[in-house]
C-alpha cells in the first residue's frame, strides 16, 4: 500500500511541477465525485463484508442485487414522474423510490439466500462461489430479457438540488450532497444495528462461530437470512445512490460495481464493517484519482517516482534484517537503477481514454491488496473456520 | 384455489400412503410461475418461429409445454426421511401429477389474462399484444384459459405416468422424446450431413418445406430412438465407467487405440463429407475442447479456480491480431497466418510464448493466495485485460 501511495504522491508533485496536471478545481471536484462514488461502494461492500463474515464465501449475486434494486426503483421513479410527483415533491418521491428499491433488493437477496445457498450450506466453500456467479449470469440475462436491453434513464432531479453547494471550498452538486447523507445515515444505522441489537450480536455470534451459536440457542438459519436481508437492503440504498449519481440502468449495471465493492471490502479487510465503508471511500477516492496521477502522460517522473519507492522498498528490507528476502533485494535494487535510467532518458508515453483505464486502477489495486496485504487495511474479522 | 382442487380429491383417494399435497401445490405453482417466465422473456414469441413437429408444435409452443411435464413428474416423486426420491406408486402418482399439472395451467391462464387486461409493455417489454395472441391460440380468452389449464392438466398427468411405468417404457419414452427434439433442433447440421452423403432425399423426407419434421417422419423417429431404448440396458453412465474401468487392462489398452484410431480418422475425413455449416461448428467445438483442456489443467489437475482463465486466450488473440492485421503497425505482407507455409507455424510459436507468458506473471504472485482470494484475482486479471485491449490505448 505504502508503494502505492508514495508513487501517487511523488507522481502528483511531479505533474504540479510540470504544469501538465490539472487544475486545482479539477481536483476537488475528483475527490468529491470519488467519495461520494466511493461510499456508495461502501454500502454494497457491506453486503460482501456481512456475507463472508457469516457464511464465508464471495457472493458474486449481490452485484445483481443491486441491479434489481435500481431497476424496479427505476419504474417507480418514472411512474412517480408520469404521475408529476417527482417534480412537485421530490423529497417524497425520492422516498418512494428508496423504499422500492430497498424492499425489492432485500427480497432478491433473501430469495438468492433461500433458493440458491441454503442447499450449500455444508458444500465445500468453492460450491457456494461458482453458484452465485451462476445466479449471477442467471439474474443479469433474465433482467436483459424481462426489460430490454435500453439503459433506462431515471428522470433528471430538480433544479434546485442540482445546483453546486460550496462548502469549505469544495463546490458540491445537492444531488451528491444528498448521496453523501444518505450514505452517511445507512452506515451509522447499519453500524447500530450490528454493534447494539440483539440480532446483530447474533449475526456476529454466527460469523465468529457457527456451532458454538447454535448452541447458544441462535437460530443460525434466520440470522443468515437476516444477514442477507440487512445486505440486501444496504444495496437498495446504494442502488438509490447509483440513481442520483449517474441515472442510467441497465442488466448490466451490477457487475462492475459489484466487484469494486468487493475490492473495497477486501481493501478495508473483509467480515469488518467499518472497514467495508472506508475501503469503499478509498476505493472511490483511489478510482477517480489514479488513472490522472499514475497513468496521465507517463512522463519521467513517474519511472522515478517507482525508483525511489523501490528503493525505499528495498532499504527497509535491509532493515527488517530479514536474510530471507535478501534475493529480493536484488530484484528491487536491479529494478531501480533501471527505472531511474529509464526516467532520465526523457521516455514518454502518453496514454488517450483515460478514464478507460478507470476499472483497471481499480482492479489492479485489488490485486495488489490481495497480493500484499489480503488481510485489509483494518485486518479481517472471521470465524475460525474461515480463517486459512 | 388449491383448496377447493385440493380437498376433494384427497377424500377419493382413500391410500394408506396418502398425496403429499404441499408438495404438489408447491411444484404446480412454480410450474405455472415457470410458464409465466418464459412467455415474459420473449422464448416464446422468437421461438414461435421455429417448427419443431410442423405445422402444429414450433419450439416457442415446446419451451412452455415441457414445464407441466417436468414439475408435475417431481410433484408425483415424494421423499424418504432421508431426502431422497423413492419411486411413487400408482394413483397417487397419477394423481398428484394430475393436479400439480391443473395448478400449473390455472396460474399460467391466470398471467394470460393479466397480459390480456393490463398493458405492461412498458416495463416487461415482452408482454407485448403478440404474445398474447399467440398465447390465446385465436380462440377467445375463456377458452384459451380452459384448454390451457385442461392442457396442462393432462401433461401433468403424462408426468405423473412417467414416474409409475415400468423401466423399458420410461426409457422408450425418454429416447423417442430425445430423439424427435434431437433431429428437429439439429435440421440444418442433418441437411448438410446428407447432403455432404448424397442421400438428400433423407432429409427431404424427413423435414417439411418449411422447416420442422413432418408429422410423419415425427412418429417414425419416435418409433425408431423407443425401440433403441426399449433394446437400451438400464445402467447409469458412471455405472458404466465403472464397468470400463474393471476391464482387463489388455482389453482396455486394445479398446483405447480403436476408438483413438477411429477418432482419428473421422478428424480427417468427416470434414471432407460434411458442408461448410458442419465444418463451422466442428471448428467451433473444437475450439472450446482446446479451452476446456486448458482450464481442466488448472482448475481440474491443480485445484486452481480461475476465472480469469479466458484472458489468456485474449492474450493469444490480440497478439494474433497485432500480429497480423493490415492496421497494426506491427504488420508486415509477409506474415500471415498461412499454416502451410512457415509464417504461422512462427504466429503461432509468438502466440503461445505471449500467452505463457501472461500466465507466469499473473500465477506467480497468486499462487499463495487461498483459494476464493485466488478466484477474484484471476477474474480482477481478466477484467483488466478485456478493458485493456477494448481501450482506445492498446488499440492497434
């Protein structure tokens, strides 16, 4: 992570010297579409987080979940539109809306739970992960088929909530102002609800360990459904998000914010609540600024930027003292004089479509979390079985 | 509604092993929620087209009726305390198969005249007036909703049967279904097969003008795949394996070589016979067969679940394609993929050096990882690569 951060930053004050970079509005305005994006990753993380803490599987569905969700808010919404709601009284329509699509998401994810996982319960842990990327396929084609292919835009908010608010010189549209409220109110009410309720210490009960519970006299069945319910129920409220952020829904809408919400669970350590949400704010954060910082004009700072991590990387091996990693050292030290050479040369690359390469920031850091630190920025949280 | 179909017949059918009638309402309602399905996502409509018994059964038609078959056969099985099916026995078989099928029509006319009523075309876009007058069958809605349910009715009760007759018979039955969809959904792979044989006049027999089989060549399939099933022995596929597996290794050895032998030359001379069609599909066939091995030593001999497995393949592709299309700046005249000269032998050797090499760099660094850690990172990979080669960047 370290090697990530020092090569944004070493990248970053090198583009400001430049001058090539962007503009400091720019920026902000980067890092504010990048949290509220990211939160919303949060709150699809959280279904991720609870369900392999509980269960300890990846549920590729969710995703799908979430899709849903935004769909049939969808056809609330446009109905509410028709029906000259949304115009009149945005607040209450958007309520409808919400209370839509959080009540289909919870009801798709408890009936994925029901039908799909509940004969795998006692599979062996890879069953369960290739059924729910089979579900998953199964509910993006059926969408696909039911709805049609067209994005279905949502209908554009008000005038007045569109308007930028300027707080503490960061120009914020309403609309994302709202989505970051929200989010911020989901996650407090969920963090509540595990942490104080009597059926969050269950559900926490389950995850830590499932016979021991069970004994206890939980009903380890219903608190899985609840587990599901409550993460379901966080991707309704992500998929409003999604609505307010970027309007248009598709069967495809669930995939690709589906995996980055995994990747932010990941990143915050996964089966840890507070660690789903700020993985997902990271994640958004990382995601809107890293195709500008790393990958914009590959110009000599940034192959220096990777010698002096590299070295840096290479010197606190050596003082580790760990004999182990000695060969290592000489990759990285072999690694950096090449880059160093590589940088003063005056070697540029410029890259087109950057915001392209958007998704591959965001898996690559995935990778790399994975790879160096799979146990997440916050550390995991899970049952004794699922430890390996 | 269940109830008032329910009652009565359980007070008929006095058994000691009495209908299971949860079961039945279960798999009768999501029969006729299955129905309503496929006719929402449009295989109806689209597969109206296609003729499968012409002119009275096309494939859109199939895609609804086997539903009441399928579910009502399950409705009829009922469990052991140990979960597993145990053969059911006469009446109640019939019986719970009978109603299952009844409930499956009732719900599914319920979803025609829900169609019928409401426009809703514009959320569910299939559900559109041609559906519904497919669906109706030209008859009115009343009587439309009776012959459905009727129908359906009577197909649960064939899934019923399938459950009590004896082994032969539900072997000729599963065969000469087989068959008949078999010969039907393959028609065009049939005709070129004949064609490339010179007997055309088989597959004129057999299909109508156009398209489907005739009612006809229909019942002699049918009469022909039963008596290969009635002469069929009853043991399962792994049954047998087994039976392979226990030969002498003499005799195995010696089967082995004929049927590589046998492989062999069909590679080489079925393509010669067969039309341009066939060849398509075998190519197409012979592609995944060359995947399917590759993933099977990943997944299957090491135990790895990656799925990002088919990025290598793009590997190998865009490499190709670098490689040879006239837009690459990589491209010269010479190098094509000419396999009868040296240049795509050399294609080929670049091709799978690029792609080795992508698998080294992705699996030496997640190898360690456990294995659904190991699966997202492959999948990760595999996403990156697609976006990689779709941007504007990397595009030649």
């Amino acid at each position: 992570m370290a090697f990530v951060i020092v090569w944004g930053v070493i990248g970053a004050i090198g583009l400001g010297l430049e001058g090539n970079g962007l503009s400091a509005e720019a920026w902000k305005q980067l890092i504010v579409s990048g949290v509220a994006q990211g939160s919303m990753y949060g709150l699809l993380a959280l279904g991720y987080s609870m369900v392999y803490g509980v269960l300890g599987f990846i549920n590729f569905a969710h995703g799908e979940v979430f899709m849903v969700g935004a769909m049939v808010g969808f056809f609330a919404a446009d109905a509410l539109f028709r029906a000259g709601l949304w115009e009149s009284s945005f607040i209450l329509s958007i309520l409808i809306v919400m209370v839509v699509a959080i009540l289909t998401s919870t009801f798709t994810a408890v009936l994925i739970e029901k039908i799909a996982y509940r004969p795998l319960r006692n599979a062996p842990r890879l069953i369960p992960l290739i059924t729910s990327i089979g579900i998953s396929f199964f509910i993006q084609n059926a969408v696909q088929l039911l709805v049609g292919p067209a994005v279905k835009t949502y209908p554009a908010p008000p005038s007045w909530l569109s308007d930028p608010v300027d707080i503490l010189g960061f120009k914020i549209p309403g609309t994302t102002l709202l989505v970051l409220v929200l989010a911020l109110v989901s996650m407090v009410g969920l963090w509540l609800f595990v942490e104080r309720s009597t059926t969050g210490r269950a559900m926490r009960a389950v995850a830590e360990d499932k016979e021991i519970a069970a004994l206890m006299g939980i009903n380890v069945d219903r608190v899985i459904v609840m587990t599901f319910a409550v993460g379901g129920s966080m991707a309704g409220v992500a998929a409003i998000l999604w609505a307010m952020l970027f309007r248009g829904v598709s069967a495809l809408t669930g995939f690709l914010p589906g995996i980055k919400a995994f990747t932010a669970a990941v990143l915050g350590g996964i089966g840890n609540i507070v660690g789903a949400m700020v993985g997902g704010v990271l994640l958004g954060i990382f995601e809107a600024l890293g195709p500008n910082i790393v990958l914009r004009g590959l110009s000599w700072q940034i192959p220096v930027a990777f010698a002096v991590v590299l070295l840096v990387a290479g010197v606190s091996v050596v003082l580790a003292g760990r004999t182990a990693k000695r060969k290592g050292l000489v990759v990285i030290g072999a690694a950096s004089v090449l880059m160093s050479l590589v940088g003063f040369s005056g070697f540029t690359i410029v890259i087109p479509g950057l915001s392209q390469l958007k998704d591959v920031v965001a898996f690559t850091a995935l990778i790399l979390v994975l790879i160096f630190k799979p146990s997440g920025l916050f550390g995991e949280q899970l049952g004794k079985e699922d430890r390996a | 509604m269940t109830d008032t179909l329910a009652r009565p017949e359980s007070s008929e059918s006095p058994t000691s092993d009495p209908v299971d009638w949860q079961r039945v309402q279960k798999w009768g309602a999501l029969g006729g929620l299955t129905m309503a399905f496929i006719a929402a996502i449009g295989a109806v409509t689209v597969l109206d087209k296609r003729p499968i018994i012409s002119p009275w059964l096309s494939l859109g038609f199939l895609a609804l009726l086997w539903v009441p078959v399928a579910f009502s056969s399950i409705a009829a099985a009922s469990r052991n305390a140990d979960g597993s099916d145990i053969p059911a026995n006469g009446d109640r078989a019939l019986i719970s198969g009978l109603v299952a099928g009844l409930l499956s029509g009732l719900f599914f006319a319920l979803f025609i005249v829900i169609i019928d009523t409401f426009d809703l075309t514009e959320i569910l876009v299939n559900l559109n007036p041609k559906l519904v007058d497919l669906l109706t069958l030209d008859r009115g809605l009343a009587a439309a909703s009776m012959l459905w349910i009727l129908g359906s009715g009577l197909l649960g009760l064939v899934g019923g049967a399938f459950k009590v007759i004896p082994g032969p018979a539900r072997r000729m039955v599963a065969y000469a279904a087989t068959g008949v969809l078999m010969m039907a959904l393959l028609e065009s792979i049939v005709i070129d097969i004949s064609q490339g044989l010179r007997i055309e006049f088989v597959s004129d027999w057999i299909y109508a003008l156009n398209g489907g089989l005739t009612t006809l060549s229909a019942a002699v399939i049918a009469a022909i795949f039963g008596v290969l099933g009635f002469l069929s022995d009853d043991r399962t596929l792994s049954q047998r394996r087994q039976d392979r597996i226990n030969l002498d290794p003499e005799v195995r050895r010696r089967k082995n070589v004929i049927a590589i032998a046998v492989t062999v030359l069909a590679v080489v001379f079925f393509p010669m016979i067969v039309g341009g069609l066939t060849n398509e599909l075998l190519a197409n066939v012979g592609l995944f067969v060359l995947m399917g091995l590759g993933l099977n030593i990943v997944v299957g001999s090491a135990g790895l679940l990656d799925l990002g497995y088919v990025a290598f393949f793009a590997v190998g592709a865009y490499t190709t394609a670098v490689l040879t299309s006239p837009l690459s700046p990589f491209w010269t005249p010479e190098l094509t993929l000419n396999f009868l000269g040296w240049e795509g032998w050399l294609i080929m050797g670049i091709v799978l050096l690029m792609a080795a090499i992508a698998g080294i760099l992705v699996g030496t660094p997640v190898i360690r990882l456990r294995g659904d850690y190991l699966a997202i990172v492959t999948l990760g990979f595999g996403e990156i690569v697609r976006v990689l080669f779709l941007s504007d960047w990397l595009a030649p």
